[in-house]
C-alpha cells in the first residue's frame, strides 16, 4: 500500500487561501497519490492547530470532517472566511474550489 507523507499534506493545506475550499482527493491528486484521499482525511484528523483543516471538504463540497470539529464550528469558520454553508455544503463549491495542481503548478513528490 502506498503511504503519505502527511507533512506534505499539511504544507498544500496551509497553502489553501482565505475564504477558499479543497477536496481531500484534490491535495492527494497534487501529492501524486489520486487514490490516497482517505489518507488525506486521516492527517486532517491529526493535523496541528495551526493548520486550516476547515478549508478541507469533500468531492461533493460536503463538510464532510465536521465530526473532527465538533458541532458546528467547522461551519463557523468557514462562514468567518465569507463561505456560505447550506445543509451542510458549501454553496457555490465551483467556484470557491481551490485545486493546488492548477494553482501550484506542479506535483510535489
């Protein structure tokens, strides 16, 4: 099985900007591992305090890590970045989407 390091996790989410949203299988596509999503969200459950784990949701934009937040306060911080969250999803996650593979440029190994 094909392991990630999750430093590097850490490094692209920290890199998500104020007020945008990724997906856990956008940071493993740019890591080079497409199928590690799931691992992608195992170092989001452990990541430091100082890393923005709330800009991190699923494919469909569901706040899918909420329960690692408690309550509702993933949903507060994103809506303190201006993100409207409806039923639990992010409205207009089209355009909110932060893909570091577009923005980065290139893969990271």
């Amino acid at each position: 099985m094909e392991s990630l390091n999750f430093a590097h996790v850490y490094q692209v989410v920290c890199l998500v900007p104020y007020g945008r949203v990724t997906t856990y299988g956008a940071i493993a596509r740019y890591l080079g591992s497409a199928q590690l999503a799931r691992m992608v969200g195992w170092a989001m459950n452990g990541c430091p305090q100082n890393v923005p784990a709330h800009r991190v949701i699923n494919r469909q934009g569901l706040l899918s890590g909420k329960n690692h937040f408690g309550d509702s306060n993933m949903q507060l911080l994103l809506e303190a970045e201006g993100i409207r969250i409806k039923n639990d999803k992010v409205v207009d996650f089209e355009h909110l989407f932060w893909d570091p593979a577009i923005e980065l440029g290139t893969v990271k190994n």
